[in-house]
C-alpha cells in the first residue's frame, strides 16, 4: 500500500509537504539538492521565481518547439509596434506592452470584450537559447529562437585504438 506521506503534495496555499516535513517555500524545497550542486544556481534560482512570479495568464501565448528553434507567440489584437516592448536581461525575457489610458475614439460601448490592458510576462531563457528575431504582424507577437549547440556539448565518436 503506498500511503499519501510519501508523496509531494501541492495545497492551495502553496506550502509544500515532503514526507512529515511541512515546507512553505520552493527555497525549502531545493535546498538539500542546493547544498550538493556546483554549478546550477541558475537552475535552482530560474525554478524559485515559479513561486515569486505565477506566470500572466494575459496575453495568451503559445510556445512552439520545432527541433532546435523555438518560438514565442502572444496573441495581441490591436496592439501596434510602439506599445510593445521585448527586452533580455541575463537569462530573463521580458515582454512588457503599455496601452494609452485614454480611449481617443470618444465612443461609448455597450459591450467591451476586446482586452485594451497593458500586460508583463517574464519567461527564464536557457544559457544556450539565442533570441533571432521578433516581429508584430496579423495582431501575433512573434519572437524567434534558436538553441545554439557549443562544440564541446556536441557528442563525438572516440576512436578506439588497438595496442
């Protein structure tokens, strides 16, 4: 019989529960495999900003994997060029758009379904992604990215030799 301790349980209150240990933050969670990692800070920092920073449900957006390329698209009808902005800081991607608070065409809805919100979504880019491009066409954001592959990471055939 497998009993319910065992598992890692998520609640609506975000506490973590491990075993018999009652634990209330992802740092909790991470920090035995923290105390016996070199090299992945990243790693662990990248998944503690999960419980900081819930990802925006607005825009929606959908990320698309085709072999070594990815691509980013957020649907944003009605937004031009010069309200969105699209922004790397270390491994950090930040797209940020900024609406004009007031409505200059003067009309009065009866019905607004159409968002005219401003929005930031932050997505955490691996040390091997490179952003290529961005573009706004159709009222789809588009930024596109490839995973660069370094010599060394590639794998490689050892020539085996007889003596």
């Amino acid at each position: 019989m497998v009993r319910p301790h065992n598992y890692i349980l998520l609640n609506t209150k975000r506490r973590i529960a491990m075993g018999n240990r009652q634990l209330t933050t992802a740092r909790d969670f991470f920090d035995p495999w923290m105390n016996q990692s070199f090299g992945l800070d990243n790693i662990f920092h990248a998944l503690q900003q999960f419980d900081r920073n819930p990802p925006a449900k607005y825009p929606p957006h959908n990320i698309i994997k085709n072999g070594d390329k990815y691509v980013l698209e957020f649907a944003l009808a009605g937004w031009k060029e010069d309200e969105i902005k699209v922004e790397l800081e270390k491994n950090i991607l930040k797209v940020t758009g900024q609406k004009a608070d007031s409505d200059e065409s003067g009309q009065d809805f009866v019905h607004r379904g159409i968002a005219n919100r401003s929005f930031f979504s932050q997505f955490t880019i691996g040390d091997n992604i490179k952003i290529v491009d961005g573009k706004l066409e159709d009222g789809v954001l588009t930024i596109n990215m490839d995973l660069i592959i370094p010599e060394e990471d590639k794998p490689r055939t050892i020539q085996i030799v007889s003596s």
